[in-house]
C-alpha cells in the first residue's frame, strides 16, 4: 500500500513531495534488472530536485537495461514521526521499494548540514549507522558530492566514498557490484578491494587514523598494500556524457523550478574562498551545438518555461553571447525566459542583459563578496567598485527593479572598515535604483566566511560565533532603509558548518548523538537548535573550537591529506601567501599558474570560443501570420494520488502538459507575461473529483479530439480530461454556483446531529489563515446535508463570494469530530453547477 492511501496522509505538510509518478520519471520492473541503485538525497524533495548531479546520475544508470536507479528523499519530520510511530520504513519514489532492499544507497552529499538527514534515513529504512556494523546482506552504502572532499567526519559510516566527478565513477561501482553479485562467492571485503581499484573511490575501512596527545593527527594509516590516497574521479570531456533532456517534471514546486543545462564545468577565476572553484578545475565546456540541441529536446519533453544556463561563472562560457542570442531566436516565441546561474560582472554582462529581458526578467544577483576593494584583492575576486556600480546601474536602466547583493563577513584578515564599506557600496547601488519604486530595491544577503578542504584559507581559524553576530549586525543597523532589505545566515549554522567542514572521525560520535536528541533539518533555521549540539560535543569531551578557532601549521597533517583533489599544496600556500599581500592570481584562461591539475596527456581545459551558430537553423516554433486565438472549455477529472495537488500545483501541472503537447498557449501582455489559463475554483487538497473545469486561451487548434489525445497523454494518472468545447473569448469566466460532496468517514453519522444543524439559522465557526482567523456562518454556506448511510452523506455547498470553510473542515464542526476520524475522511465531489 503506497503511503498516500493511508488515513494519516491527510494531514502530512506538502504531500505532493511523496507521491512519485511525476512525468518523465522512469519505472522499471525490478525482477528484470540485476543491481539497483537508491539515489539518496539527504534534504526534502525541492531541494533534492533542484540538484542537477542527481538528474544527471539518474539518466546515465537508467540507460542500462540491467540497472535500476530510483530516488528517495529525507522526509519532513512530520512524515518522520508518522514512519515511526507506524513502523512503516523509508521507500523509493518510483516502486515504493524499500531502502534497505537496494543494492548500493548512495547519498549527495552537499552540505555538511545534512549530516544528521543521512542518519534519519538510514534508520527509516532499518540500516545499521556505522559500515563495521553492517553485513554482506545490507545496502552497499555510499556517497559522493562537494562535502566529500573531506570526508572525515562521516567517513565511518560509508563503506565507499566517491572524491570527484560521479559520471563514469558511479558507474564504475555498479559494474563492479554486477560482478560481484554474479560471482556469489566473494565476501564485502574483497568486494571493496576491487572497488579501490576504480579511480576516485575512498574505502574510509582501508584507512587507520592515529593522534598525537595534542589531538592532532599524528599519521594515516594505510591498512591495505598500494592503497595510500585516493586521486579525485574526473570527467576530462563533459560531451562524452549524455546530458538528460527527458528530466523529470515535478508537482511539488522546486527551489530551482526550470530546465537545467550544465553549460560548463570548473572555474577560471581562483577566488581563494571558494572551494568550488578548486575541486571541479580545469574548466571544460560543453559543446555549444549540444546545448541547443538538448535546450530545444528538453523543453519539448518538460514544458517548463524557464531555461537555466549552469556552471561556477556562466559569464564566462567562451561563446556565450552567441549561445545566447542563438537559444533565444530558437525559445523566445514560445515564452520561455532563460537565466544564468552565476554572471560575472563584465563588458558582456550587458549584452546578455539585451538578450534574456526580451521574454521576462528573471532575478539578478551580483556577487562582490567583499565591500572593499582591499579584501577583494585579499580573496583575489577581481572586481573594482566602478565596474560593480557600472552592471548596477546598466541592470537598473535595462527594467530591473530589484537587485541581490551577496557578501560574506568573516574573510580572512577583514576589518571594520571592510564591513563600512559594505554599508557604502550597498547604499551607492541602492541610489541607483528606480526613485518611483516604492518597495526596496536592493536585498542584502550576508552570510558568515566557512574556510573550506583544498583552498588557500583551509589553515585558517574561523571567526569565533559572538564575533560573526556583532559585524552582521554593524551592516545589518547601518543598512536600515525602506530601499535596503538586509537577509542573513544564522551565524550559529555556520557554526556547526565550519566544524564538519575541516573536522576529522572524531566527530561521528557527535553527530550521532546530536540526532539521537533529536537534531535535524539543521540547515533550516526553524529546526537548528545549537543546544542540542553544544550538549553532544560537551557529553563526548571534543572541542569544538579545536577544529574551528585555531590556526593549522604548514606542515601539519589535515584530515583530508589523503584526498587529492588534484591541486597541489605548493600552489594552496603560494595563494595564501599572495593573500597576505593582497597580490592578484590571473584568470587560468590567460595564464597558467601551475596549481597542479592540468597534464598535458589528460587533464586540460576544454574551450569553444570560435563557435557560431549555422546560419540555416530555424527558430523552434516559427510565428505564423494567420495565428487564429480561441478560448476552450475544458472538463477534467482529479482521482487517485492527483487528489493531493495543490490549486497551484495543478495549474503549473496543466501549463506544462498543455506546452508538451504543443499546444499554443496564449499569453497576457507586460512585463511578466502569463498564460491566460483560469479554473473555475480552487478544489482543497485531499478532495477528489468526478468534473473540474479549466478555461484557456490558445491558437491554431483544429481537431479537439486530438487535442484531448495529445493531452490526456502528457498528465499524470488520476487526471484526465474528458471532454472541451470552444466558448467565446469574451465571455464571463465560469461562476459555480454550488457544488455536491461525497463524503466518506470510518465511523457512523449522527441523523440526529444532522437535523439539528440544518434546523439552524446560524451557526458560526472560525477560519484559521496563516496568522489571522476569521468568524464564518457555515450553515449558509451548506445548502443541503444529506444521509446516505451510516458512514456516508451528501454535502451540498453554495459559493459565495466571502471567506468559507472546507468540506471537512464542515463536517468537523457539525459532527464534532476528533482528528482521528477527520483524517481518515474521503470526499468527492461528484457534481457542480454554474450561477
């Protein structure tokens, strides 16, 4: 039984993130495959979709017939609490498989705050923390992602760690897993000693750690022959991979809710913060002839409307003006507007302002990091105060109306005066902004500097938590304004961040403490409760400010030594040292300062700056001059798990279907063009229906019955729409004027209680909205009330135009119904009719 028919599923916080079956997703028979693979990510749904490694990995391990790869998600604690209380363990989206009955469960690992998710998981699913506890029948465990180039602190608990990229590496292991199953004889073990053959794979069992009486690491121990440190997994040429375009269509809206092309991977600049910047180097770019071709693919098979272009500094994709220009003659006709994950700030930023406001203007972020130019050439971000106020004004004048500024405040050999020029500069580009606005035109996001493994500052103390609260709120009281908006990280999240970020095995001890009193979600503010981790490192004597407060020495040996990322230690000093001096690292583009990375045989930059597009390729969807614009009625059906779609689920869920099946959509005019779609009324969610309606303006449709076709073959189960008819485009939008329940409880119906209410005149009840409440008479809402039998009645609702309860929310009131009862209800609506 899937865990939406559950009677408790009613009340769980956003279901749509439980219910799978979302387009695109890929089902496959489990018998006919001979490894399956769990990819496990240790966030909730939204955050988990937005990551584009696990759409990637997703493709490549379901291109193989004998493979299976479903994805499972850490489950809100709602959902946690329920699992326990019912001893219901944790399945995958797409079969309800259990976790523990996966071959390998592998976690992404991005961010040291999802630590204790990964237990919560684990322990949903029955498998045991620690890989020594764990036996030949349990999951191969693994992980992979940016977090695991120190994987110290969590290294306990996987039997295999993935260092780099996870393309060919990931793959590797399955194959290696397929024998081994096929062989039958061999123990783990062996099993993972033929895994440590394949580049970029940690097997943390293989490695003894031994400390000094000071704490620090004194050596590491390689406990299996030939086996001393792990090279980073690399991808040399990103176009010897497919790239999906067939990504999965969510219900639940994401953070990053768009088509994604990973345009480029690594980073030129060597800013000396950023940890990303170091690991993924060098740059290589994906072809531009293949970006178009999987933009066009992709957003026939998703019907998403944004198109975002990924990498570390998009900007400087070699081409990307032409790439750009190219993709918008090609999507712009079908309103699809196309962002940039990361734009440096450079003469070309205004060409591509021209280009991307010509469908919509999506959000804008500059990145100065540092208020001053001293600390800039300090972290070597080489960007003046001129060019920062020249992109700001040039954003401004092109029809923006909002800017994000992002800084950190803790940089390495920062002063006050740094964070007064953060004040400066933010009020110098706010006076930029559009006077007649009448909200803020600048939001401010500071966060607090985590040194991180494998850059330049990785020696280097963090700033202790009271410091980091005192200079935020120097910016933060300094920036009041009604133009400014000034957003921040918990420093105390940062806290805990930077200790996991440059801890070593010492700390798994902690973690599991931590959760066992209950931490979780501990990148969500609501959730993070310092306390709770203060306890555990006091309970187990580690101090949490030896991992975050001193400074290392040079030749002191880090926990993640034996991890090579592929940039020397050399070079790491070298830019620590030209931090000191504020000396400036050029771009790798133009010069090479031998960080270690590159070889002349293997490893290199891949480049594409001589490409142009063909001159003989055609726009995606051609303008016709005899468009003919029609308005259509359409009636559908919500049954089955679509019952817990939220209104504005099911909106985008028919705006993308409708764009996947190439119908026309008709958009409104303005800066943010919308299309013109409505529906009669929002249904609550948890309630079914035998007829919705959905009105929409379109052009150049001919055959409706095709249409419904083409339609009903791009919606998921449990929607289908039965019929449409073409109304005038002028014509009022459909007013219901009441609509029939069938309404279903485990328990029996009082006719007693039923007469007396519909005796009633009034009979007043409150409506709770977010953080109002207000007084309603339901009993003009309830036009009837009918007994059908015990357990089942008629509710007959009249639509007015104020404030009303829901369906069961009536039921509630008039029976006086424990929560037990409500959760449990099944309503359909059967009928409706028009004013």
């Amino acid at each position: 039984m899937h865990i939406s028919q559950q009677a408790w599923f009613s009340k769980i916080i956003h279901p749509s993130r439980y219910l799978g079956e979302e387009i695109n997703s890929i089902q496959k028979e489990s018998s006919a495959v001979e490894v399956s693979f769990a990819l496990a990510f240790p966030d909730v749904y939204e955050i988990g979709m937005s990551h584009l490694g696990l759409k990637i990995l997703y493709n490549i391990l379901n291109s193989e017939n004998w493979l299976l790869a479903e994805r499972i998600f850490a489950p809100w604690v709602d959902l946690e609490s329920e699992f326990k209380k019912r001893n219901i363990h944790l399945a995958s989206l797409e079969s309800g498989r259990p976790l523990s009955e996966f071959d390998i469960v592998g976690f992404s690992l991005q961010y040291e705050l999802c630590y204790t998710n990964i237990l919560t998981m684990l322990d949903l699913a029955g498998i045991p923390f620690l890989a020594k506890e764990r036996g030949s029948m349990d999951p191969l465990v693994i992980a992979g992602g940016p977090a695991c180039f120190n994987p110290e602190p969590v290294a306990t608990i996987f039997d295999v760690i993935v260092i780099g990229d996870g393309e060919e590496a990931a793959l590797s292991i399955c194959q290696t897993v397929r024998k081994w199953k096929l062989d039958g004889q061999k123990s783990k073990p062996e099993l993972l000693k033929e895994l440590s053959k394949v580049r970029g794979i940690y097997i943390p069992s293989f490695f003894k750690v031994h400390y000094n009486t000071k704490g620090k690491i004194h050596h590491l121990e390689p406990l299996t022959e030939g086996y001393t440190g792990v090279e980073k997994a690399i991808v040399s040429d990103l176009n010897c991979y497919p790239f999906p375009s067939k990504q999965i269509v969510p219900f639940t809206e994401l953070v990053h809710d768009r088509f994604t092309i990973e345009i480029a991977r690594g980073c030129s600049r060597g800013c000396r913060f950023c940890q990303a910047g170091m690991i993924y180097r060098p740059v290589r770019e994906r072809d531009p002839f293949e970006i178009v071709r999987i933009a066009e693919r992709g957003l026939n098979e998703t019907g998403f409307e944004d198109l975002s272009l990924l990498s570390l500094s998009s900007g400087d994709y070699s081409c990307v003006v032409p790439l750009l220009r190219e993709l918008m003659v090609r999507v712009a006709d079908r309103h699809v507007a196309i962002s940039f994950s990361s734009l440096r700030i450079n003469r070309v930023i205004f060409l591509l302002l021209e280009e991307i406001k010509k469908v919509r203007k999506t959000g804008f972020t500059v990145a100065p990091e540092a208020g001053s130019q001293r600390l800039r050439d300090v972290i070597n971000k080489g960007l003046t105060d001129d060019q920062i106020l020249d992109a700001a004004r040039g954003i401004y004048e092109g029809g923006w109306n909002l800017i994000k500024l992002y800084f950190m405040i803790g940089l390495p050999y920062e002063e006050d005066s740094d964070l007064i020029s953060i004040v400066e500069l933010s009020k110098r580009i706010s006076r930029l902004g559009p006077q007649a606005r009448k909200g803020h035109v600048l939001n401010v996001s500071i966060s607090s500097f985590v040194p991180k493994a494998h850059t330049p500052f990785e020696w280097l103390p963090q700033l202790e938590l009271e410091e980091s609260k005192r200079r935020i709120n120097l910016v933060r009281e300094r920036l009041q304004s009604h133009r400014v908006k000034v957003k921040w990280n918990k420093p105390e999240a940062s806290w805990l961040e930077g200790i996991f970020s440059r801890g070593d095995r010492r700390l798994t001890k902690v973690l599991v403490e931590a959760w066992q009193q209950g931490a979780r979600f501990d990148s969500w503010s609501e959730y993070f409760n310092m306390d709770i981790w203060k306890e555990a490192f006091k309970k187990h004597r580690v101090d949490p400010d030896f991992y975050l407060l001193r400074e290392r020495d040079h030749d002191e040996i880090l926990p993640w030594e034996h991890i090579n990322s592929g940039i020397s230690k050399e070079f790491l000093l070298r830019e620590w040292q030209k931090a000191i001096m504020r000396e400036k690292t050029p771009d790798c583009r133009e010069y090479c300062s031998d960080c270690g990375v590159c070889n002349e045989s293997k490893i290199s930059p891949v480049l594409f700056d001589t490409w142009h597009p063909l001159k003989e390729k055609v726009s995606l969807k051609s303008k016709q001059s005899n468009e003919q614009v029609k308005r259509y009625r359409l009636y559908f059906s919500k049954l089955e798990k679509a019952q817990y779609l939220s209104h504005l689920e099911l909106i985008r869920l028919f705006i993308r279907a409708f764009r996947r099946a190439g119908i026309d959509l008709v958009y409104s005019g303005g800066y943010h063009p919308m299309p013109k779609v409505s529906f009669a009324v929002a249904l609550p969610v948890g309630v079914k229906s035998l007829g919705e309606i959905i009105d929409v303006q379109v052009k150049n449709i001919q055959n409706t019955s095709l249409i419904i076709k083409q339609l009903n073959k791009e919606l998921p189960p449990g929607i289908r729409v039965l019929f449409m008819e073409e109304i005038a485009i002028k014509e009022p939008p459909p007013r219901i004027k009441e609509s029939y329940f069938h309404i279903q409880v485990n328990g029996t119906f009082n006719k007693d209680v039923v007469d007396r209410f519909l005796r009633l005149k009034t009979c007043l009840a409150v409506k709770k909205h977010k953080n109002d409440e207000k007084t309603v008479d339901i009993r003009s809402q309830v036009k009837a009330l009918n007994l059908l039998s015990n357990g089942q009645l008629e509710l007959v609702l009249r639509h007015g135009t104020g404030p009303g309860l829901k369906p069961a929310e009536i039921i509630k009131e008039i029976f006086n119904l424990p929560d037990s009862q409500i959760e449990g209800i099944r309503i359909l609506k059967t009928k409706s009719f028009f004013a």
